[in-house]
C-alpha cells in the first residue's frame, strides 16, 4: 500500500496540511476547499471536488471519465488504485447515507 488513511471523527473541523499548516478544508471560508501546494485531491463518494493534475496522471481514469459513469463510483477504489508514489488520506464521515469525504495530502 502507497497511502496511510487517517480517520477524521469530527467532519466539522478543518483539516490542516501537516506540512505547510495551510487548512485545505477551512469551514470558515464560503469556498470551504482550499488546497495547498501538498494537496492531490478533495473527493466525496459522490465524486471530485479537486484534483491535482499530478494526481489525475496517476489514476487509471481521469476524473472526467470516473464522473462520466458515476452511477458506479467507487470512489475508495479510484483513489487507491492510483499510482501515485505515497501519499496520506484524510477521511471524515459526512454523517449522511455513510458518504465519507476524502483529502489526500502527498508524503513529501
Ligand atoms: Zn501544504
């Protein structure tokens, strides 16, 4: 396995990059995504928020085509099939029908 998942209990509170301590998901913003330098990706099960074009390179499927067939996303899968070197994934709960949000974070 290339990437280490770490469970975020509370979907409430900002996730910060443990690298430059930029908050990539600031709830105090009305744009709440803001990624940083480290950032490959912001997804929900229900698909991409943010992609970053090194990331995108790594997946099997870009995220249009993962999009264009969303009727059987799984987006758990698309993010760790990626060839992507290492990387860390955040995950939080969104509290509704078991959808989990995602941020990855390169391991620099
Ligand atoms: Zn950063």
């Amino acid at each position: 396995m290339s990437y280490q998942l770490i469970n975020i209990v509370d979907a409430s509170q900002n996730i910060l990059c443990p690298y430059c301590q930029h908050a990539v998901l600031d709830w105090e913003q009305e744009q709440y995504i803001q990624p940083c330098e480290h950032t490959l990706f912001v997804a929900m099960d229900l698909g991409f928020e943010y992609a970053s074009d090194v990331f995108e390179q790594s997946m099997p499927r870009s995220v249009d085509e993962i999009h264009a067939h969303d009727d059987q996303l799984d987006m758990w899968q698309e993010l760790t099939s990626s060839r992507y070197p290492q990387y860390l994934i955040y995950k939080t709960d969104l509290g509704v029908q078991g959808l989990s949000r995602y941020v990855g974070i390169t391991v620099a």
